[in-house]
C-alpha cells in the first residue's frame, strides 16, 4: 500500500514539475514575444521619428531657397524663415523646425586670420569686447586663438601644446580650426558653465561679417567699443520695422559716428549665407533630432554640418 502512495506521489512530482517547466516556458516565450514586438515598435517609431526629422530638414532648405529668390537683398528677423512655428502634426506624428542665422554670430576661427579688411587683431579685440559683457577674461580669446593658429608660440594669457601636455589627461594643442564649438571644452580657461553662457552667441559656420539685421544685442556691442548699450537697442528697435537694406542704412539712420561707422562697417552686412537648421521628428515615445548646417550660396545649398540625436 506504502508502494503505490510513493509511485503516485514521484508521478504526482513530476507532472507539476512537467507542468512548471511548461508555464515557464510559455511565459519565457510570451515574454520574448512582447519584448521583441516592442523593440521592433520602437525600431520603427524611431524610424520614423528619424525621416519626420529628415523631412524638416528639407522643408526648411526649400523655404530658404526660396526666400533667396523673392528677396536676396537683404536678410532680416522679419522674414518666415526666422519666425517661430509649433510643430506640425504629419500622420501619427509631428515635425518642428527652427531655423536660426549663422552669420548673426561671431565666428571664433577667425580669431587667429582675421577675414577681408578684417586682421586677426581686430578679431582678437572684437571677441574681447563680446566676452567682457559676461565678465570673462582677455585669456579666454589668447587661449583660444593660440588653440586654432598654426604655430606653437604661446600668446600671454594663452596656452599651446606644452600647457595641455602637462595636465593629468594630456593632449595637443590642435593647432588648426574647430569643426565643432564643444571643442572649445578642451581649452584652457573654457568649462561646461562658460561654455553654456557664450555659445549661442558663436559659431565656426560663417564668412566673419556678421548681418546688422539679425545679430544680437551683445554681438552689436561688440563691434567697438564706442558703440553703447543704446546705440544696440537704436539699432534693433530701427531693424524691426524697416531692415538695413545696404550697410550704409546703419551709418544714415542710426546715431553713431563717422569714425565708428568706418570701424564697425568692415564686420558687418545686410544678408546671410549660412544657416543652422534643428528639427525634431516625434511618434508615440520616439524622438528624433537632427541639427544641419546649410551654406545658402549659388543655385543650390550646401550642408556643411549634420548631426543626429
């Protein structure tokens, strides 16, 4: 009798573990099958979210383009380029873009060249001015111009090969232009806080002048150091409803001298060629950003810079 207890109970033991085995693996493999459809409709909403990007990206060149040829005189803050839009519903998703001027900023690789009439010295003291406005010191333009020049000479406030090779995580001075402004972390004097204030005001994407009809107030300030606070504000309040349709606008309408004039005039222009363009494709929980650099010169523009978050 005690016999035919245990043979039931060791069967009994292992149907349940027969059983157990079986629910596991039905629930490994239920599992397994919601964890691959959801990677596979995340790999498709990003997907997505990726070409709603990419369409933003060619949206807004086209809307430049053909700004271009309705008006190529002149660029200005007033144009539908530069206005804000909310996103754009598209299917399941939506795109926003944002489309910002290049070349209503300072282009630090000029620092050590200069461009045009403009010398590597007047350039030098241009990117004082802008950085004394966030009480930041002379050494920050010394380091990097030293950081871009060609030559190992190290300027006073500045700092070549032999400084950064002395550090804990050493490395070289690059000695050539930046391809991106987060390079500038890298420079002695520049951290993630200084670097955060001043980089909207910057880039490496231009020809150095700066267009009048959309820089910013600290740029404009920048640009001598006879040119006031309220000259800036003169200037932006004149911009806004009529844009300097020549350089010499600034000189006829705008309460400044003919020296400043003659010393601001070789910085400044009316029109811009390069653009940054940013825009965001999203579906469901999936979230595309694409930032594009664009030279808007000739028949067709040219992207100088891409990048995908």
């Amino acid at each position: 009798m005690m016999k035919i207890n245990n043979n039931s109970g060791v069967a009994l033991v292992i149907t349940l573990l027969v059983l157990a085995l079986l629910i596991t693996v039905i629930l490994d493999f239920n599992l397994g099958m919601r964890v691959e459809a959801k990677a596979a409709a995340n790999f498709r909403d990003d997907t997505k979210a990726y070409y709603l990007a990419r369409s933003g990206i060619t949206f807004a060149i086209e809307l430049l383009e053909e700004d271009k040829k309705t008006s190529s005189q002149f660029d200005s803050l007033n144009e539908l380029w530069a206005q804000k839009v909310p996103p754009i519903p598209v299917g399941d998703g939506y795109v926003q873009v944002e489309i910002q001027d290049e070349d209503s900023r300072i282009n630090i690789n000029k620092l050590a060249a200069g461009f045009g009439t403009v010398t590597g010295d007047n350039m030098r003291a241009y990117m004082t001015r802008f950085l004394e406005q966030f009480e930041l010191k002379e050494e920050i333009t010394d380091s990097i111009t030293d950081w871009i020049d060609a030559d190992d000479i190290e300027r006073i406030g500045g700092a070549e090969s032999s400084y950064y090779e002395s550090l804990e995580e050493s490395y070289e001075a690059k000695n050539n232009l930046l391809h991106s402004l987060q390079e500038l972390r890298l420079i002695k004097g520049i951290d993630d806080d200084i670097l955060t204030m001043i980089h909207g005001f910057l880039t490496i994407h231009s020809d150095g002048k700066i267009n009048v009809n959309t820089a910013s107030k600290e740029a404009l300030i920048s640009l001598s150091e006879e040119l006031t606070g309220d000259i800036a504000d003169e200037i932006i309040a004149f911009r806004l409803e009529n844009p300097f349709q020549q350089v010499v606008d600034v000189k006829n309408n705008i309460s400044i001298s003919d020296h400043v004039y003659t010393e601001i005039s070789k910085f400044i222009d009316i029109k811009s060629n390069y653009f940054s363009i940013s825009s965001t494709g999203e579906i469901n929980q999936s979230r595309r950003t694409i930032i594009a650099i664009i030279e808007r010169s000739g028949t067709k523009s040219k992207i100088k810079y891409w990048r995908v978050e």
